[in-house]
C-alpha cells in the first residue's frame, strides 16, 4: 500500500490550480515551480547508513521579480521536505529545508552592461563545478552579500563577489526528519568571494579565468574544519553544436591551510596543497536525433600521509551533470577520485530527451576516503579501484514548459575497496533509482 502511494503521489502536481494571472508585458513577474521525487535504493555504500531507504522529496518555490527599469527587486521562497525515510535514513540538510526565503535583492542596472546586485541570491558560476545553484539537489546554496556583473557585446563577462554563505537550519536530526522550520543563517565567520572573467574566441573556444577565496572559523554554536583556502583556476572549452567537435579542459588548484575534522580538539592548522582537472571530448552527430558520444577523464586529489593536506574541496559546486544522481546516492563528487567515462545523449525531439554514461572508479590516496562514500581505510590495504558506475536518465514534457516527467537509475558495482576497507558496510552492490514529476507555472 505504501509503495502505491508513493508512486501516485508525484502525478498529483498536474492539479496543482494555476493561480496566477498572465502578466506578459508587465513588471511584475511571478514563477512557481512544485516537483515531487521518489528515490530508492539499496546496497548502502555510506557507513552505519540504514542498509536500504526510500523517500518522498517535495520542493515547491515561488519568486518574484519587479522590473522597475534601473532597478530590479527579487525574492524567492523554497520549501524542501522530504516523507515516508527509514530510520537511520541518509537524509540531511542536502534534502530538507523547510520555508526558507532564499533569494532577496536588489539589482541596480548602471549601464554599458553592468550591474550591481545587494542582497540574498544563489549564484552559477562558470562550469558550476565549484559555485552552483543545485538543481537536482533538493536544497540549494545560497548567500548573502553583494556582486557586480559586467558583460559586452561580445559575449565577454567579467563577475566580481563578495559574501557571507547561508548555513541551512535545521541541521539536527530530529529536527530534519520533522521538517522543521527554522531560517537559515549567515555569519561573518564564514565568507566567500572572488572574481571570475570570461573571454571569447580564445584557440577556437571560450577561456575562462577565476580565483575564489574561502574564510572559514569556528563560531560559539557551530564546529568548522577553520578553511582558508585560495582556489585559482582555468578553463577553456567548446560548447557542443550539431555536427561539430567540441570539448573542454578545466583545472584548478587550491591553497592555504585546513584542519583535517570539526573537532573541538582538533586544533593543528595544516597546509593546503590540492588540486582537480577535468578533459572531454564529444562529437554532435547532425540528424534529427542528435546523440551526441563523448569520453572524459576526471582527477580530484585525495588527502595523503605526511606532508601538507591533499583532499580537494569542492567549494559550493554541483556534480549532477557530471558524476550522476546525487541526494540519496552521490557516491562520486569531486575528492579523492581517479575516473573515466563515457556519454551517449539523445534528444529524439522537443519534448524527449536523455543519456546513459558508465564510469569505472579509482582513489588518488588509499588511505583516504573515497570522493563521497565516507569509506575510508586508514592502513591502505584496500587498493585503489573502487567500483564502476552506471547511470541513465530519461525526460519528457508532458505538457510542453509545464510539466516534465523525469526517471533515472544508478547501478555502483563496487570494487575491492568499497567491498574490503575498514568501515565499508557488507551490503553488496549499490542500486539507485528515481521517479520524478516537476510543474511549473
């Protein structure tokens, strides 16, 4: 009976009223947005995790803009739950924030291209692998400060930033498995700036520049690892085009000192010496179809012995584009990950689309945990393969710019070092699936 009504719960979108007027040529623009999500899976590869979990991730948004010509006003208020998990249930603050009014700001246009925005507000930077408004994540990241963004003509870009990440509340157990409202909050302990520049028609593709700084330290309420990390880094890419080559090459390397856990006790600072880099290759077949195949190699470091800290820190980045499904499964992010992969994608029309990718595995350090399993083996005799991945995702628009049906699938055939380290759990392969229905108005 459970299972029935789980999988009815998503189509009940569809009768969501349609409450609000249309607005075309106004100021006023209004977008609301309510996806529903099953997740299940099995084979848990995170230790002292329930074995096998299923949930109901509910997020609904509505925001708001005024476009009042040199100024614009913005606000949006997102409600993400999440129903119906097992007890010693994966589920975190990735999953659940109740009611929280993640965007406020104002935007002031001061011309020539430029901008000026003073607020709360979510931010995509670049490739998104290290500043990124989650998509498929059921929370999303969010801050608050301040940001100037310029571009040309050309399509040139220049963003400059400075501000105070939110902390999502609650981030207690009880309290996130009761959905608990309670904002979000900033602090001066924990700041987060930079600049990122892009610059077209660079060897035939788009070359993009950027250094991040992260300051981080401990407040009276909340343990910090006490990050000082400067991220600089590069990239140059071709977007993919029907008929066309394209590809893309990203690294880059961060600095500065950590401490290795949020322990009270912890108090030694260590130098910060890591990095990540990523390669692809892809080619766009020119037919009505357009499967587009590709191969990628991805490095993140991985925290060795002795010498200065090597685990690399993702920042504020998203993975689900590149590493497969995250919330519940997530076994792949960018740390401690040697990998391959190759991508088919289709696009059969206007309404259907979707891929299949297999990604075999290894650890850059055997005796850190792997990327973001929380599997780790301390002496190193585990090895270094540590499984292969296989995911699919297929969308369709059941009413076009509406509502979109979504299901995806991710099978983690783990390898001698998921199955054999220390606090691997015995629960055999990892199988992961979703069913996911989303309308917008």
């Amino acid at each position: 009976m459970r299972l029935v009504l789980l999988l009815a719960l998503p189509a009940a979108v569809i009768v969501t009223p349609a409450f609000a007027a249309d607005r075309a040529g106004s100021p006023l623009s209004i977008d609301f947005d309510l996806r529903a999500r099953i997740e299940t899976f099995d084979g848990q590869f995170r230790p002292g995790a329930t074995p096998s979990d299923t949930a109901l991730l509910l997020r609904t948004s509505l925001a708001a803009t005024y476009d009042a010509g040199p100024v614009t006003v913005g606000g949006e208020l997102v409600d993400s739950r999440a129903y119906f998990e097992n007890r010693a249930s994966s589920v975190g603050t990735t999953e659940v924030n109740a009611l929280e009014p993640i965007q406020a700001y104002v935007t002031g246009h001061l011309g020539g291209g430029a901008s000026l925005t003073a607020g709360r507000f979510t931010m995509n930077l670049g490739s998104r692998r290290l500043v990124a408004r989650a998509a498929y994540r059921n929370t999303t990241n969010a801050f608050t400060g301040a940001r100037f963004d310029w571009s040309s003509r050309a399509g040139d870009a220049l963003t400059v930033f400075w501000t105070m990440p939110q902390t999502r509340l609650p981030d207690g157990l009880a309290a996130i498995e009761d959905n608990h409202v309670e904002l979000d909050r900033e602090r001066s302990g924990l700041q987060f700036f930079g600049v990122s520049g892009t610059k077209q028609r660079v060897f035939g593709g788009t070359l993009e520049a950027y250094v991040y700084r992260l300051a981080e330290d401990d407040s009276p309420s909340q343990q910090t690892r006490n990050r000082h990390l400067w991220t600089p880094g590069l990239r140059l890419y071709r977007a993919p085009a029907s008929g066309a080559i394209d590809w893309e090459l990203e690294g880059a390397w961060q600095t500065g000192r950590t401490r290795a856990t949020t322990a009270p006790t912890d108090t030694d600072d260590l130098d910060v010496s890591a990095w990540f880099g990523h390669s692809s290759v892809g080619y766009t077949v020119a037919n009505a179809w357009q499967p587009r195949l590709s191969i990628a190699v991805d490095y993140a470091s991985g925290d060795h012995r002795g010498g200065k800290y090597g685990r690399f820190d993702t920042l504020f980045g998203a993975r689900v584009f590149e590493y497969g499904p995250s919330s519940f499964y997530g076994a792949v992010s960018r740390a401690n990950l040697v990998s391959l992969a190759a991508r088919a994608e289709i696009k059969p029309s206007a309404r259907w689309d979707g891929y299949v990718a297999v990604r075999p595995l290894w650890l850059d350090s055997a005796t850190d945990s792997f990327s973001g399993t929380g599997v780790k083996d301390a002496a190193g005799s585990a090895g270094h393969y540590a499984g292969t991945q296989i995911d699919w995702r297929a969308r369709y628009w059941a009413i076009p710019k509406r509502l979109r049906l979504n299901a995806g699938f991710a099978i983690l055939a783990k390898g001698r070092f998921l199955e054999t380290a220390a606090n691997a759990p015995d629960t055999g392969d990892t199988h992961y699936g979703f069913l996911e229905a989303e309308f917008s108005y």
